[in-house]
C-alpha cells in the first residue's frame, strides 16, 4: 500500500489503531517544502486523506518524528530546527471511526 502522495522523504512510523486500522506516519516532499504528515490505513487497505501534522525540515537534523497513541488519543513528536532545535509535539484526538481530528 503506498502510503504517501508524491514524494516520501521517508522517516515511517506506525501505530495500531483500536479497530485494527493503522495510523502511519511520514515525512513528504510536496510544494517545494518538506511536512511531518499522517493518514489511517484500513485492514482493507483502504487509505484516508492525509493530514499535515507539521512543516518539517527534510534534512538528518530534523531527526525521526515518532507517532505514539495512548488511550484515545494520538501523540506526535518531531524536531523543529528553526534557530534552535527543539522537540514539538501535538495530540490528535481519535473519533468514533478513529480517525485522527
């Protein structure tokens, strides 16, 4: 199952999903800039649109953003490498269908 749109950088992470789907994680070159993206993968195959979690730099520096999910929730990690590097995170509530919101 191809899992990015046009360009994967690579950088792949996947969790589990309650109803056996999978969330996977990626970093994507797409208009002209590199982004930390997400998209729930059915146990059919079947593929949600993807969502940008964050603009990301698509060099070593920026490291492996990590994809965790506790509970209900989806939990995001990655390095920003702006003046300073830092680690960003974000969290994406599952619904019902346990898509990330």
């Amino acid at each position: 199952i191809r899992i990015d749109e046009v360009g994967a950088v690579g950088r792949v992470d996947v969790e589990m999903l309650p109803d056996g789907a999978a969330a996977v994680s990626w970093i994507e070159f797409a208009d002209e800039r590199a982004q930390f993206r997400i998209r729930r993968v059915a146990r059919d195959g079947t593929r949600s649109p993807a969502l940008a979690v964050a603009g990301i730099a698509a060099g070593r520096a920026s490291g492996y953003p990590r994809l965790a999910r506790r509970g209900h929730e989806l939990l995001f990690a990655w390095t920003d490498t702006g003046e300073r590097s830092q680690v960003r995170t974000a969290v994406a509530r599952l619904t019902g269908a346990a898509e990330p919101r």
